[in-house]
C-alpha cells in the first residue's frame, strides 16, 4: 500500500512537471506562430525539456548520483547555445535570449518539483509565463519612464535601504516624540504611496475622462486635481461640462478618503474601528455626488467632451521634498505631543485643522503614532477626521475661487454635505 503511494506521488509530480512545461509551452507556440519565424522550442519541446528536468532529478536522487542531474543541465545548455547560433546564423537581426532562457528555466522547474518544491514552482512557471505574455505592455510602461521617474526610483531605495537602517531608533527630543528611524520610515511610506499613484497616472494617463483623472491624480494628489480641473473650469468655458468637472474633483476626494484610511489600517489597525463610522458616512456622501455629477456629464451632449486637461503632474519624490515632508511631520509630532500635554483636548484638534490645511498625511500619521495608547484612540480619531475637514474645506475654497461658477455651486453643496457628515462624527466620537 505505502508503495502503491509513493508511485502515486510519482507520477503526479512528473505530470506536475509536465503541465509547467505546457503552461509555457503554449504561450511560445502562440508567439512563434504570431511572428511566423522559426524558433527552436514550441509546446511540445517545453514539456520534453521539463520532463527531461523532472526525470534528471528523480534519477539522481534515486541513485545517489547528483551528477546525473549536472551533466543533463549541462547538456541543455549546449543545446540552448547551439539552438542560439542557428537562430542568429538564419536572422542576423534576432538577439533575443528570451525563448532559450525561457527552456532553461523550464528545465529547472520541472527538477524543482522533483526535489519536492512544487507550489514554488507552479508559481514560477505563472509568473514566467505572465512576463513573457505581457511583452508589449511591459515594453510600454517602461517606455512611458523617463530618466527622471528611473532617478526618482533608485533615490526611494536610496531613501529606504541606505539612509533609514543608519538612522537612530529611539526618541532624540525631550518630550520623547521624534524617533528619526519612525519619521523617515513614514516619510519613506507616504512617498512609495505617491510614487506607485504618480507611475499609474503615467501609465494610465491623466486626460482619459474624469474617472480616470480623479482616480490616478488622487493617488498622488486630490489637491493638485482639485486646482488643475479648478482653473479648467474657468478657461474651458462650457458650463455643460461643470458636472464632468465636479465629478472628477469627488473621485480624487474619495481617493484620498480611502488613502487615509489605508495608511491607518496599515500603520495602526486599531484606529479603524473609530474611524469606520466618520469616514464611511463622508465617503458615502462624497460618492454619492461623484456618482450623481458624472451620471449627470454624461447625458445630453456631455458625454462627448468629458475629458479634462492633462493634470501637470511631476514625479511626487526626491529627497529634498521628502526631507520637507519629514520636518513638517516633525513639527507637527512636537505640536501635538506639547499641546497634549499642556492643553486641553481642543487645543489638539485646533492643532489637526492647522495641520490638515496644508496636508493630511502629516497629521494622519502623527495621530496613527498617538493612537498606539489606547486611552488616547477616540482623540486621535478625532484629530484625523478634523484635519481631513480641514483640507476638504480648503481644497473646496480652490474651487470657488479658481473654478467656473456652476462648479463652484456644485463643490459647495457637495463640501457642506461631507462637513456636515463629518463635524457630526466627531462631536459623536
């Protein structure tokens, strides 16, 4: 019976190894009758090749002779350079390596799974055969880069392997609230965030409708979308398309909504549970006109000029402009650590509305840092929701005074609304 089901896993390993060749197999058969060029492996080569990797391995651990498995590898590898200069002999142009890497690694997996790693290799063999699918779209994203967002790249590993394990790990200041390795680690986060939002806006595009637009720009800034479709607004000059206008200005706000609320879960679970409430009825209410105003855009004749002006958004991150976010969210720290020790519970949220106008992140995450007491939750969830009121207000002043008169009716009603939800939230919190 026990060798009934050892010869059982046997030989599902081996048709493991098989469908892993296949999986590949079947995307280089695709390709190779796409181009209509010859190349040395379709589905059938990759599953010998894996089987050849799977039948190598099990036969040097059967017999104890892992030479075996070294000359195959070694075999496959004159094979695959052989298979090369044939292939570069009959199309000097062809310099690809990627069908014959794609062989070797095939070979690989199919021993992998042999030596008792089958799920990282069907991993793998998914992940190899995504990649080589989605050539054209990964050519085109990095197309889309430029030197700028590559530097900007390497100077947020710089930020994140080089500076932040040199920094000091215990609090610098009197009052024990600046902890330089916390504050770079958070400034390193909120800088990833802005980045990944900036890369999608690039790849996406920014002037594909004001779904688009509110959703990619608000991953990097709902404030600068606020101010750009603001100041669109008045130089369009069609007040048929302030509903596709205000809509786009919601999605951003519903971003940054949901963004708070991210870096909260992310940072300290427990100020959810307070925060649900408060953030869940004003993005509610923010949704619910985002979806009124874009439903609206798109009747009549609306829908054909919905489309905003591309957002002049740059790269979100260097170092000197996350070292200015760092010392603004240290000022804010000692603010609210000295006014919570020497003043009243008002005096921290005066504190948060100060900070909140001129950005969310920085008293978001100071009140994540003060939430880590637990007495101190409620307060903190208090600060957040009166700093984001905050910007919400000043963002919803960008409109009135840069945006067309019927977006900044239509902001206006919205904004009340949103305060209205939240001021009632926080006198209930």
């Amino acid at each position: 019976m026990f060798e009934q089901t050892h010869e059982l896993g046997i030989a599902q390993s081996f048709a493991i190894a098989l469908l892993i060749g296949a999986l590949v197999g079947v995307e280089r058969e695709k390709k190779k009758a796409d181009t209509q060029r010859p190349a040395f492996a379709g589905i059938r080569t990759f599953m010998l090749l894996s089987e050849a990797g799977a039948l190598s391995a099990w036969l040097a651990t059967q017999t104890g002779m892992p030479l075996i498995f070294g000359v195959s590898l070694a075999g496959l590898l004159l094979l695959v350079a052989s298979a090369y200069l044939l292939e570069k002999r009959a199309d000097p142009a062809s310099i690809g390596l990627t069908t014959e890497l794609a062989a070797l690694t095939v070979f690989l997996l199919g021993a992998a799974v042999m030596f008792g790693h089958a799920a990282v290799a069907v991993g793998l063999a998914v992940v190899n055969t995504s990649l080589l699918a989605f050539k054209d779209p990964l050519h085109g994203a990095v197309q889309k880069l430029g030197k700028e967002d590559i530097f900007a790249g390497l100077k947020l590993l710089i930020a994140s392997f080089i500076v932040l394990p040199l920094l000091p790990h215990q609090p610098i200041d009197p009052w024990n609230a600046l902890n330089p390795y916390k504050l770079w680690l958070l400034v390193v986060l909120i800088s990833a965030l802005s980045l990944i939002g900036y890369v999608a806006t690039r790849w996406l595009g920014s002037a594909r409708g004001v779904a688009v637009t509110g959703l990619t720009g608000g991953l990097v800034s709902s404030t600068a979308v606020t101010l750009s479709i603001a100041r669109e607004s008045r130089t369009g000059g069609l007040a048929s398309k302030d509903d596709a206008y205000a809509a786009g200005v919601l999605i951003a706000w519903c971003v940054m909504f949901v963004r708070v609320l991210g870096m909260v879960l992310l940072l300290n679970p427990a100020l959810i549970t307070p925060l649900l409430w408060p953030f869940g009825g004003m993005l509610a209410v923010n949704a619910g006109f985002a979806g009124w105003h874009y439903l609206r855009s798109l009747s009549g004749a609306a829908h054909q000029t919905d489309t905003v002006a591309e957002i002049p958004l740059k790269n979100p991150f260097s170092l000197w402009s996350a070292s200015k976010f760092g010392l603004l969210f240290a000022v804010v720290l000692l603010l609210v650590e000295i006014t919570r020790r020497s003043f009243s519970t008002t005096g921290l949220l005066y504190v948060a509305v100060l900070a909140g106008t001129t950005d969310v992140d920085a008293i978001t995450l100071s009140m994540v840092d003060l939430a880590r007491e637990s007495s101190q939750i409620g307060l903190a969830a208090q600060a957040v929701v009166a700093g984001v009121l905050s910007n919400t207000v000043v963002k919803a002043g960008l409109t009135v005074a840069l945006g067309s008169r019927g977006l900044a009716w239509r902001m206006s009603v919205a904004t009340g609304s949103v305060l209205a939800v939240g001021l009632m939230a926080v006198w209930l919190l």
